[in-house]
C-alpha cells in the first residue's frame, strides 16, 4: 500500500474490519448453536457430525478478525482501550455487531477529519457534532 494517502489506507482497513466482524458475529452465533445441541440437548452423532467442524472454522475465522482489529487499530492510532474492545467483541456473542457499528462510525468520523492525534477525542466529537452553534 506504499503510496495511498492515509486516508484511502483507512477507509481500506475499516471495510476489512466491518467484513470480518460480521463474519465474525455470524459464526460465534453458529457456535452458539453448535454448543447448545451439544451439551443441551444432547443431540447424537448423526447431527453433530454435520456441526463438528464449526468450533475450527470460528477459530481461525477468529484469528482472521484478529489481524483486521489490530491493522484498523493501528493504522486509526486508537488507544489500548479500544483494541481490549474491539478484540473482546469477537468473543461475546452479539457484541461484535454493536462495537463494528461504533468503530465504524467513528472511523470514519476520523477520516472525515484528517488524522487526528492520538487520544484527541475532542476532534472527533466537534467533528460528528458539526459546526458550533451561535
């Protein structure tokens, strides 16, 4: 990505972001399924073996997420609070839909208003706020 501006590297990095968080979401709420066949209803091994195969993809699909989070994390020059977040969410179900709507808003709330510095939060409201009212 050596020459995009760093605008066009955050726009990138957020639209991998959003995909993999809904991937994401979607398989923990299939392994959520997958356990509770399991271990509550008990269900035999001709239906778990159509499903066995669910808690490996979420794994891996997991860790695809992973990179996404930390590449938007740093190329956005977020704080370590919003990473513990933002890593979080992939394993709460549910969670990752709500945390991927915020950062996406604020990321490109972001964009919209240059690179700020880090933990320059007040930009980023003054931002999706709009002008000052007089």
């Amino acid at each position: 990505m050596a020459g995009k501006d760093w605008a066009t590297k955050a726009r990138a990095a957020l639209g991998r972001y959003r995909v993999m968080a809904w991937i994401t979401g979607v398989m923990l709420l299939v392994l959520c399924v997958e356990l509770l066949l399991k271990y509550v209803v008990q269900a035999g091994d001709d239906v778990m073996r159509w499903i066995e195969w669910v808690p490996f993809a979420h794994g891996w699909i997991y860790v695809v997420y992973l990179v996404t989070v930390v590449d938007l994390w740093s190329t956005m020059r977020w704080g370590l609070g919003r990473l513990v977040g933002m890593v979080l969410a992939g394993v709460v179900p549910v969670l990752s839909f709500v945390v991927e709507r915020r950062v996406h808003r604020d990321g490109l709330d972001q964009v919209v208003a240059g690179r700020p510095r880090r933990g320059d939060r007040k930009d980023l409201h003054a931002v999706s706020a709009g002008p000052p009212s007089d």
